[in-house]
C-alpha cells in the first residue's frame, strides 16, 4: 500500500512546514534508516535544541541567580526567558505559575506530596481514572495512604473512552481533587478536560491535568481548560530529558508548603526558622538544569515556529493511514477507537504476545512500544496483557505508515 507524501506549503515567512526542511531539522531521523514510530515515548530533537544546549555549556555556564559576574547574569536571562515562553505557550497569567521540575512524572509527585499536606485529610476522596499512567496514580494512593483519603477511579469503556456518567455520579462534595491524563499514553484518547473541570469545579474540586502526551500535539490554554494545575515534560515536545514544569494557579501554589528543602528556595535560614521564597523559587530547591530549561524553551520556540494547523492535519492523516491498514490485516485488532485521538495507535495480533510483535517489527526497523504501557489498572480495564503503541510526530511520513503496516503484514504471516 503507497499513500504518497502530503503537499504542505508554508503559510507565511514564519510558519512553514515543509518535510523535507522539518526532517533535516533532526538529525537522528535524518541519518537513520529506522523508521522512529515511539513518539509518546520520547521524542527526537531538533539540531536547534542541540546547538542550545552546546552552546550554554561551551560559552556562558554558569550558576543562576544571585551571582555578581556576567556569566552568570547571562545565564540567568537565558533560564528565566525559558520559564515565560512556556508561560506563554500555555497562556499561563503569570511566568511564576511555572515551576520547573524533572518531567511531569515530578510535576505530579510535588502536588501530590504538597497538596495532600495542605488540603488532603480523612474523609477525603481523590478522583483519577483507569487509563492514567501510573505517575498519575501512584502519588495519589501515597497520599491517600498518608492522610486516610480515598482514592477512586472513572470506569474506561471498551472503546477507550471515559465513562462520563460514572465520572459525574463519582464527584462528591467529599472530592479533593480530580487528576486525570488530557491524552491517553496508551490509547491516544483525548479526554474532554474543559468539561471535566467544570463538573469538578461544580463540586469544589481542583484539578490536575497530566499533559504530557497533548504537549506535542494540541495546543495548551490553561485558563481556557480552567485547570488549577498542569504538567508536562520537554523530552516529549522535542526537548531536553530530565526537564519539565508545572503549571499551578497562583493562589493554590502560595497556599502549599514546599517539597524540597535546600539552597534557592529560601529568602532567610536561622536556626530557630526558615522563611520561603515566594513563587516560582520555593518550589524550585538546589540548583536547577539549566541547560534542560534553556533547552525546553528553544524547543517550545521551534515548534511554535512551524505551522502548527498544517502538522495538525499532517499527524491526523497518519493516524487515520495506520488505522485504515492495520484494520485490514486479518487477526489485527485496534485497541482504543475514540473518535477524538492524537496520533497513537495501539493494536494485538492475534495469537502473539505485543512484546513478540515489537521484536519482530524492530528486526525490520521500524521502532514502536510494546508492553502494558505503564498503564497496569488500564490493561486490567480492558482485559489484555498490553498493546503494540506506534505513536506519530511531525518528522514522520506516510511512507513510514506504510512501512509499518508492511512490517506488521510480515510479522503476521510469521506468527
């Protein structure tokens, strides 16, 4: 099957996306015949976010904040301009509502660890759903284990689709807080977090989105979704691994204690008592990654330089190619059939263990994710040991669908 490459002009001087341009953008894509479909997974980076990185270390590395020597005042400007484009890309009111932290996995864990402290008591109830990766789920049963709230999940239908109904009749006046995933690192189901969040909202509960696989792929507007906290990693939007943020409205922020202890987050250290940072600094103890800042923020920067509707349509017509082909091999079953999906497809071959069928597409180069996906409660959910996830992004062609269902096509027949 041959679908032949996608038309996509650019629409003005500074939003292009044109392939050929985007692919010589990264280099491992550019200088490798392995056909790289694990995007939720992490995602390859861009020569730009590389020279960024380079060149912090080789010309201006420094310690920030504080220091009375340029190198450092250099350094500082470069990592605080980093924290307003996420700011703005998020539509964020304040860059100080961005903490940074490891990746969403840490995001999650601090407003757990802190939040708990601060709001989560006996009685309480915490609401996730099945689907969330378990970053989302373990912090929450620690917590729950710490302070005797409880903790309760929204049914997945078969389908992969949230149970609204079930979601609705399981808020309460006794609900905390709702953490749920924006998109399913499994499925690639996209939950209606607008709608959501206003039912919460109507039941005086906050809400925490896990974002780290809508980063890529949707755009972000955090007052828009009226969530009260965000969360995503830079290594899944094209930068750096080890660097993420959490976005936090100002007023819950101020009001939870800190989670780390240490140098930055202090205003004043007496033996008797400490004093905080205000915001963003009292969440952020220690010296930060710098470079993984400054790197997130170049990566943030390239992408929003790109036009981001023609990607949008460039991810969809993959997802679609990929579903349509592997629907028509016999014994290959799609897992997760919401009608709104970012680009991910997980799928069974019948007979095989996913693990086997990854193996057997890797021999063939084409690099996908099998396994349960970090997703235990999900894959218990929908009664399957786990799935073969390809997952697209916007150096990826249509002929690299096409190799998929080929490698897919073979890998049957062998099994």
């Amino acid at each position: 099957m041959t679908t032949g490459e996608p038309s996509l002009e650019s629409r003005s001087e500074t939003m292009r996306f044109d392939m050929d341009s985007v692919r010589a953008d990264f280099p491992l894509i550019q200088g490798s015949d392995v056909v790289y479909l694990d995007n939720a997974a992490t995602t390859q980076k861009p020569t730009i976010v590389l020279d960024a990185l380079h060149t912090y270390y080789e010309t201006y590395n420094a310690n920030v904040h504080r220091a009375a020597h340029s190198l450092s005042d250099k350094a500082t400007e470069a990592f605080e301009r980093a924290r307003e484009i996420l700011a703005h890309r998020i539509n964020a009111r304040h860059a100080h509502e961005v903490i940074w932290t490891r990746g969403t996995t840490e995001s999650i864990n601090l407003v757990a660890n802190c939040y708990a402290q601060s709001r989560l008591k006996e009685g309480d109830e915490v609401l996730i759903s099945e689907m969330e990766h378990h970053s989302n789920i373990v912090p929450w049963q620690i917590a729950c284990a710490q302070t005797g709230a409880s903790l309760k999940a929204v049914r997945v239908q078969p389908d992969g689709v949230l149970d609204l109904d079930n979601f609705a009749a399981l808020l309460s006046d006794a609900t905390r807080i709702v953490a749920i995933a924006h998109v399913s690192n499994a499925l690639g189901t996209i939950n209606p977090i607008e709608h959501i969040t206003s039912l919460a909202h109507s039941h005086d509960a906050d809400v925490l989105i896990d974002g780290a696989q809508a980063a890529a792929h949707l755009n972000i507007d955090v007052q828009a979704l009226g969530c009260d906290f965000y969360a995503f990693s830079g290594h899944k939007v094209y930068g750096p691994t080890g660097i993420g943020i959490l976005y936090g409205k100002e007023s819950l922020l101020d009001d939870m204690p800190p989670w780390q202890a240490g140098g930055e987050m202090i205003e004043e250290v007496r033996l008797e008592a400490t004093t905080y940072q205000s915001l963003p600094y009292k969440f952020e103890a220690g010296t930060p990654n710098i470079a993984g800042a400054i790197g997130f923020g170049t990566a943030i920067e390239y992408v929003d330089g790109l036009d981001g509707d023609s990607i949008t349509r460039h991810e969809k017509q993959m997802l679609d190619s990929a579903t349509t082909g592997l629907e028509a091999i016999d014994g290959v079953r799609i897992v997760g059939t919401a009608s709104d999906k970012g680009p991910v497809v997980s799928f069974l071959v019948d007979g095989s263990h996913p693990t086997d069928i990854g193996t057997l597409l890797d021999q063939q180069g084409v690099a996908v994710r099998a396994g349960h996906h970090c997703a235990m409660p999900l894959m218990e959910a929908l009664e399957i040991p786990g799935t073969v996830r390809a997952s697209f992004s916007l150096y990826n062609r249509l002929s690299d669908v096409d190799r998929l269902i080929e490698t897919v096509e073979k890998a049957r027949r062998f099994v």
